[in-house]
C-alpha cells in the first residue's frame, strides 16, 4: 500500500478504537488522529516538491509503483509522531514500547530497500517536529472541536 494511504488505515483504527475506549484514551486518540492527517498532508506536499526516487530494488513493487518518491519517509514520520505524541499522552508503557517501535519502523523501510537512510531521517524528524507542534494546539482544537458539534469529545 502506498505510504500515505496507510495513514487514512491508521485515521481509521484510530476512530473505531474511539468507540470502545474509555475518556482517558480518547484525549490521545484526538491528537493522533488530527496528527496523522495532518503530517500525511505535509509528508505529500514534500514528497510532490522534491520528487526523489525510490532506491532501485526488486521488493515494495507496490510502492514504488504507487508512490514513486521516498523523500521524506511517511512510515518514520507517522511512527515518531505517534511515539512523541505517546510520551506526552499516553502511559509509560506504551510511550516505551512507542520509542522502541518507532526506530525499528524506520530502520525496517531501508533494509526493505524502498527509503534511503536521509529519507527515514527526514521522515522522524518531521514527525517529531509536526507532533510537538500539534501538541501545542491541540487544547485550543478540542475548545473548538466541542465548540462546533456541540457536545464534549470525551
């Protein structure tokens, strides 16, 4: 599947769990959710503006078919999102296992050989900076959010 498609899977898991959690969950599935729309967009308009080709390679047809560039990674992206974003909001748990995950994506996408090494550093570094950004807005979000549909997300 092409990168970017994988993030509406992840926008996608993200509002089913929304029905199944409890309030303390929801706070954080807000935030990554807006999170990975958002960085999906920036991850496009980047990837569109500098046009780097995939590493030349026989595995990940499908995404060299489907989404020919590789700068910068949006699976590195989308996991150091999801990772800073878990420091903040989630347990200590989970924020570990995010930090463990999150470099092991990213390494796995160059020994696939479909990114190159730049590519995934790019990639965790916009992440990281589009999740510190959104967790400076995203209490004014949620003002906004309530103020719109009328009731309380959580």
């Amino acid at each position: 599947m092409p990168t970017p498609g994988d993030s509406w899977f992840w926008a996608a898991a993200i509002i089913l769990l929304w029905f199944f959690s409890n309030s303390a969950w929801k706070q954080w599935e807000v935030v990554e959710f807006f999170g990975i729309l958002g960085l999906a967009g920036v991850v496009l308009a980047i990837k569109f503006l500098v046009r780097r080709e995939r590493p030349q390679g026989e595995w990940g047809g499908i995404y060299r078919n489907t989404d020919p560039h590789s700068f910068p990674s949006g699976h590195a992206a989308r996991a150091f999102l999801i990772a800073v974003l878990g420091s903040a909001l989630a347990p200590l748990w989970l924020a570990t296992v995010l930090w463990v995950w999150a470099p092991l994506v990213s390494l796995a996408r160059v020994a696939m050989g479909v990114h190159y090494l730049s590519d995934v550093i790019a990639g965790a570094i916009l992440g990281t900076i589009v999740a510190l950004i959104g967790l400076q807005i995203y209490p004014p979000m949620i003002v906004w959010l309530t103020a719109l549909i009328g009731f309380p997300l959580w």
